[in-house]
C-alpha cells in the first residue's frame, strides 16, 4: 500500500459537493475507484470534475468546499489498495 495524492489539475474554486444541499461526493473513509469524482473544480462558470484515478481508501481531503486552488495543490490523500 502507498499514499497517492489527488493533485489539482487547473485554478479554480474546488467543491466537494455537486450543489449545496446534496451530500459530498466523498469522505474519509470513502472506498474509491478510478472512476470516482472526489470533487468539482470550477473556473469561469465551468465544471471539471476530479476522478481518484486509482483504488483504494480516502484517507484526507486537504481543501475545503468552495475553497479555491492552484494546479498542482494537494485535492485528497488515497492509500491505494495495490501492491
């Protein structure tokens, strides 16, 4: 097992939920796969979502909803469940 770090790709302002009264998308804990949003980033009114890309557990999640981020700041912490 190793710690991966979910990176932020782009500037913007990360949201951990799809809209305010929906739950987050995930929390430590959370099983994921690479396949799972962990978040959205958005830049100009427009929404990239940000997948895990690898399988294994949220072990943190450094950024706050609505806070805003730079490329290549630390989204989330994943132990992976390989090796």
């Amino acid at each position: 097992m190793s710690d991966i770090e979910v990176i932020s790709p782009l500037p913007g302002v990360f949201y951990r939920q799809p809209s305010p009264e929906a739950p987050p998308f995930v929390e430590t804990g959370d099983k994921v796969t690479p396949d799972t949003v962990i978040g959205l980033i958005e830049v100009m009114k427009q929404f990239s979502e940000i997948f895990a890309e690898t399988r294994g557990t949220i072990t943190a999640i450094t950024i706050q909803n609505g806070d805003a981020v730079e490329p290549g700041q630390v989204l989330a912490i994943i132990k992976t469940d390989n090796e």
